[in-house]
C-alpha cells in the first residue's frame, strides 16, 4: 500500500526530508505546506503556513493524507498533534510529532531542566528565575563562575542565549530579558552553570517506547570562522562527529537517551516523533544543554543523506507504535552541508537578490532553506538562504564537495563559513 505524505514546514530541514521520503517505494503523493521552491521540485506544495491548523485540516481532508510529518518546533507547541487527535475526520491519521505536553520539553527550558533533574539526566545545575524571584537569581549568579549563561524560558527561534563572562552584565541582562528583551519566552529565564567543552547534536526517532537513533551530527552556530560573532540559525553541519565514538554514544545511550524515553513513559507524557538532544562532551562525559522536539536545521541536511533505511517505514513505526520491528541502516560516508546565508544575516539583510548557478551544481545536494521562485528564477526570501550538501569518504573529502559547488551558486552579498568542522 502507497501513501500520500505531508510535510508541515518550509526550510532546509523539511526540503531534506522531503528528498528522503521521495525515495520510498511507499510513497504516493508527496504534500508540503508551505513548502518552498526545493520542495516544488519533489511535490505538490500548498500555500497554508505550518501554525493554521484549520487550513491544514482541510489540506489533509482533501489530498486524502495517510501520514503527516511536522518539521519545526512551533506548530507542536501551539498543539497541532493534540488538534489532530481530537478531530473526528483527523485522528486515525498517522501523525509523526509530539503532542503540546512532550513539545513543552523544547517550549519551557524550565519544563525541560526539571524533567532532567527527576530522572538523574546529566546536565547543568539551573535556577528558574521571574520578576517575582529576581533577588534570588542575582544571588544564584554570585554563587557561580564565569560565563554566566542565560536563557529564556520559551521559545526565542534559537536566539534566546546568553553568555556573558561580567557579573554585572549578567545582572543587567538578566533584568532585560525579565522586562521582556525576547517578549513573553524571557518572562521566566533559566541561569545555567556553564558547561566547557565541545558540542554535538544526537536525534532519535521514537514512538513513545521504543527508538532508533539516527546519525549524529555537529552543527555551527556562529556567523563568523572560528566559531565567533553572533548565534545563527546554523551556518553547517557535519555527521559523523569524531568524538562520538562508539564509547561515547553508548555512555550517551544508557544515561540520556533511554532515561529520557522511560523518563517519559514514567511521567505519562505521550510522545512520538524526534528528539534532537543537544549534548556536551565535558572530558569524555557527555552531558545535555537542551532538547529539541524536532530534527535541527541544517543538521538534517547532512543527517538524511546517512540514512539508507526507507525512512518513511521509521515514520510509520513511530506513528503505529511498532518501532520495535524496524531497523535502521546507516551510510558510512561522511556528509556535510554548508550553508550561505544573505549579507548582514542574523542582523538586518535584503531579500529578492537573484540565485545564478544552480544548475551548475554537481555530486552535491542543493536544499532550500529561504527561496521564492518567480517564472525560472530563483530569489533569496531568508536569512539563511540554500544549504548544499554533499558525501565524501572522509570529512574532508565531503567538505570539499560542497565547497567546490558553493563557489558555482552566486547572490548579491552571499556569505557562508569557510571553515565547517575546523574543530573536528
């Protein structure tokens, strides 16, 4: 039996997954809404943004949709799972994404640090702060070290972190992020011990019981080489990570990844879909920084190219209940993306800035993240504007893949890191 899929989404992440689901004998009709030009190429792409949970009803009913599949963060924490499930017309739909309660792991830091803390899941020792514990926070910050590192509560699209290495700023910051500096994700904030050390990104697929870990990933959040300036979206990823060797992935298997799936049957959170659980190697331990209730972007740009399993029998698995009966296979190669973002970008920047080249592209993986198309052309519409990804033997093989076509693809003011995986 074939099925008519729909991506919820419209970057990088669901352009990969969309290129990955298009490769399944089971697939019937591929739907994605919004969708962006990449993902024209691959389906049918329908004009309803991800948080109208009324127009994606009607989408689903009328495109005759067996399966849906969420991409960002948003639409799980606003509860599009729990509409669906409480729809009469939707609710035999195999849905892949968790309901509000479990998204609440990415949607409140605190809600995330205090399911740790209950089931013993290494990471930061944490203080919840509001306006009406402020003195408590300031106390808590003078019983650190520096960097003091604060982060709003709710959801900030990534950009809701701070670290600073001044008490005092730490002091002033923390009364800016109460007084509403990120709106209402920062009217409660999380005070964090800083964590030394370096960064990867582990996702597992699970139905609630049962998992299968997909490849690990490390991502590169800072505009600029050498991993300075301000935090991004991503400016690359690449998968496998060095140093998370079979030794380090188990360690990370028996103390995050399993508590964490128990933790939540213990809790009676239902939960199925991804989760994207950003770790720290502090001295050949690995500990947890934060969850996400998705796949990162741009770490699927490179994730989805290792997966050689029919990755939408994962998504049926996760969406029955029957993950115990699939198995996952994994590309050896290497993957790496890198991606070019519009000048200024995370500050101010222009849109509309034609894209020549495309077609030049060659044993490389080109993946929209921030494009519109008008007739042939194609146009920058984003901060982050296309992700291209390539195979390689080694890393840097992979690496120089991707550099060789990025050179090929040409707008006003592009910009991309040249140095992905320099820490590797």
């Amino acid at each position: 039996m074939t099925m008519n899929i729909l991506i919820v989404g419209s970057g990088g992440r669901e352009h990969a997954m969309a290129w990955k689901i298009k490769q399944s004998p089971k697939l019937n009709q591929l739907y994605i809404a919004p969708g962006n030009p990449g993902t024209a190429l691959l389906g049918t792409n329908l004009p309803v943004p991800a948080s109208d949970f009324e127009g994606l009803k009607k989408a689903t009913l009328e495109n005759q949709i067996d399966l849906v599949l969420v991409g960002p963060e948003v639409p799980l924490c606003e509860g599009l799972h729990d509409f669906f499930a409480a729809d009469e017309q939707l609710k035999n739909i195999l849905f892949v994404g968790p309901k509000r309660l479990g998204a609440q792991l990415e949607g409140s830091k605190d809600f995330a640090k205090e399911f740790m803390f209950r089931h013993q899941i290494p990471t930061a020792k944490y203080l919840a702060i509001t306006s009406g514990n402020l003195a408590s926070g300031i106390a808590f910050l003078k019983t650190m070290n520096s960097p003091y590192v604060l982060k709003a509560d709710g959801l900030a699209a990534g950009k809701g972190v701070l670290i600073m290495d001044d008490l005092q700023e730490a002091e002033k910051a923390l009364k800016e992020m109460l007084d509403g500096q990120f709106g209402a994700a920062s009217s409660k904030v999380v005070i964090e011990e800083f964590l030394s050390g370096i960064e990867c990104s582990v996702f597992v697929l699970t139905d609630g019981k049962d998992y299968r870990i997909l490849p690990v990933a490390k991502d590169y959040k800072r505009i600029g080489e050498g991993d300075t300036g301000l935090n991004t979206g991503g400016m690359g990823a690449i998968s496998p990570v060095s140093f998370a060797d079979e030794f380090f992935l188990k360690k990370v298997e028996d103390r995050i990844i399993r508590p964490t799936v128990q933790g939540l049957q213990k809790d009676q959170i239902p939960y199925n879909g991804f989760i994207f659980f950003g770790l720290i190697n502090c001295g050949g331990e690995p500990m947890v920084i934060e969850y996400n209730v998705r796949m990162g972007d741009p770490e699927t740009e490179a994730v989805m190219l290792r997966i050689k399993t029919d990755f939408v029998e994962l998504l049926i698995g996760a969406a029955e209940g029957t993950l115990a009966e699939k198995s996952i296979e994994i590309d050896p190669r290497y993957a790496a993306a890198v991606m070019l973002v519009a000048g200024g970008y995370p500050g101010p920047y222009e849109k509309g800035k034609i894209i020549s080249g495309l077609e030049k592209v060659e044993d490389s993986f080109v993946f929209h993240a921030g494009t519109k198309s008008n007739h042939d052309s194609a146009f920058t519409n984003g901060g982050r504007v296309l992700a291209v990804s390539s195979y390689g033997q080694s890393m840097y093989e992979a690496l120089a893949n991707s550099y060789r076509n990025v050179e090929l693809i040409q707008f006003e003011g592009m910009y991309y890191r040249k140095d992905i995986g320099f820490d590797l």
